[in-house]
C-alpha cells in the first residue's frame, strides 16, 4: 500500500507541471504555469527547505531535467514560450548559463542523457521537431543540432534508452506524438563515442529505427526504463485515449518490440515513468490522481493500493492536466 512519505508546499502560484528529484533524492525541482522553476532541498527527516526560484520563462513550464551530477548542478527546463533554459548551480547561486530559442512553437520536453553519452540534453517540441544539444569541452560552448519532421502533429515528450559501459552502443531516442505513434530514434554514426557529432553534423545520422503502435488518439508521453535488466529493454507510453501501453524486446538489437495494454483508464493520462530501479511505474492523468504499478516476480504488473485518507489528501493540481 502507497503512503505519503512527505508533503512539499512549493508555493507555485497556479497549477505544477512537473516534480523531479535529482539521483540522490536529495534536490527537488518543480516547475508550473506561473512561469517558474524551483528547486527545493529535501532532507531524510522529512524536512524540506527552498534554495532557488528561476525566472526566465515567458509562459508555461513543462518539464524539468537534472544532469549527472558528475557535471556538477545543472538543471533544464522546457516552456511554452519555445525555450529551453538550462539552469548552473555556482557557490550555492542557481543562475541561467545557457538559453536555446530555435524551436518554432512550444517545447513540450527535456531530458538530459545518461552520463555515459556525454553531457547530451534533448528536448521536443509542438512544431515536430526534436532537439540536440552538446556541450563541447574544447570550447566550453553548447552545440545544437535538430532531428526535422519527427511527428508530423507535434512531439510530446522524449526520453534516452539507458547508458552502458560499451562505448560503441547506439545512442537512442523514444518520443512520443501527436500522430498517435510512439519512434524509437537511434544514432547511426560511427565516429568517437565521447564526441557523438562531427564538425560538419548532420540530422541525418539520427535514424527513425521503430514505430511502435498501441494507441488510437495523442500520446502524452512515451519513457524508456532506465536499467535494462538481463539485456531486456522497457518503454512505457500512455495518451489521451487512456492506454497504458508497455512495450519490451529481450534484444534491441535483433528482435522485435513486443507491446502488452497494461491499463485502460477511463480518461486520459498524460504522464507515465519508471521507478530509478525499473520495477514500479508512476502514472497519472484527467482523474488527478497518481497511480502507481508494481512488478512481481512472475512479470505481471498490479496496481499498488491507496489509503482512502491519501486520495482525499491528493493535491490536484500535481499530475493532473497539462496542456502541452
């Protein structure tokens, strides 16, 4: 049975988009319709402090990302206003470091990759596109690039497949459209593993690998699982038409994704991810709840009860709606 282990009063001013933790559990960021990135301290007593409120945004903020903290405090965000901000931690001082304005409507995500692929950050957008960017140590700049024409309605949200200790493993993509579909993207080029673009980059070395279907209306969101356990990779997807959809391949390489409806709500779901460790499911939607699936030993996954005085406690306006 689920419990709430601890209640943060963010003061946003209107409704939260997105809430992640950093790796250690111990850094919270928030970011909602008031424009505004927050960034909270959060202790294992259950006591919570605020460190930053981040102002930058014109409009909406939808999500969030941390970076590895091998990279030191680093923290993205995507708005409605077609930015991606990304957000440095010096001396204890959160300030912008970099802004990237080249989508041409709203950005709808961010992710950075896993650190074993260099300090990547992607981002998707309403006007189709995905985007790219690398920070180049030589230079100490950002270098973006932009994978065209992804979803023809608007990509939704992307997530990285998880790192490994090959340096020579694909790096891939999963996104998540308004076409009703959900794309694996993976990068072709066989050049220097730490340094994945070449000087004369090109989009065309991102590949659409696999188009996995399952949903009859938008998909919200489509997450990779970030551990591959015994080589078996996971995505979960879910979207406006209530499908919770689980899709895994026991070999990315040479076999087929095979899709199983784990859940079929009655309204629609906007956000669904894995646990750190892959084995429980977060999901939420039109009915303002949080749901969460647990994973047994035999495969199957079963939602987690709720204590009836936790969903009169639920704050409504977290994992509810977004308008993406």
């Amino acid at each position: 049975m689920t419990t709430i282990r601890q209640r943060i009063d963010t003061q946003h001013r209107d409704a939260i988009h997105d809430a992640q933790l950093n790796i250690y559990g111990s850094r919270l960021a928030t970011c909602g319709s008031d424009r505004l990135v927050k960034i909270f301290e959060v202790r294992p007593n259950g006591q919570s402090f605020p460190l930053a409120e981040l102002s930058g945004h014109m409009g909406p903020v939808w999500k969030v990302s941390w970076a590895h903290p091998k990279y030191g405090g680093l923290l993205a965000s995507a708005a409605y206003d077609k930015k991606v901000i990304i957000w440095q931690e010096q001396n204890g001082r959160w300030q912008k470091s970099y802004e990237w304005e080249t989508h041409e409507a709203s950005t709808t995500s961010v992710a950075f990759a896993p650190h074993q692929f260099g300090l990547l950050l992607a981002s998707s957008s309403a006007d189709g596109d995905i985007g790219i960017l690398r920070f180049d140590p030589p230079t100490g700049q950002w270098k973006s690039s932009k994978i065209q024409n992804c979803h023809e309605q608007g990509v939704n949200s992307v997530s990285w497949c998880p790192g490994t200790a090959d340096p020579m493993a694909k790096k891939r993509l999963v996104s998540a459209g308004n076409d009703m579909k959900v794309k694996i993207l993976a990068f072709t080029s066989l050049i220097h593993p730490y340094f994945p673009f070449s000087s004369n980059e090109s989009t065309n070395e991102w590949e659409c690998e696999k188009v996995l279907s399952g949903h009859t209306d938008f998909v919200r969101e489509a997450s990779w699982c970030p551990v591959a356990n015994k080589g078996q990779q996971s995505i979960v997807s879910c979207g406006v038409d209530g499908n919770l959809v689980l899709f895994r391949t026991s070999n990315i390489e040479t076999d087929e994704w095979k899709s199983k409806l784990l859940d079929k709500a009655p309204s629609a779901l906007y956000h669904a991810s894995f646990s750190p460790c892959g084995s429980f499911l977060s999901v939420s939607g039109d009915d303002n709840m949080i749901t969460i699936f647990r994973e047994n030993l035999q495969g199957q996954w079963l939602k987690v009860p709720r204590e009836n005085k936790e969903r009169e406690g639920m704050n409504p306006t977290v994992g509810g709606q977004s308008q993406r």
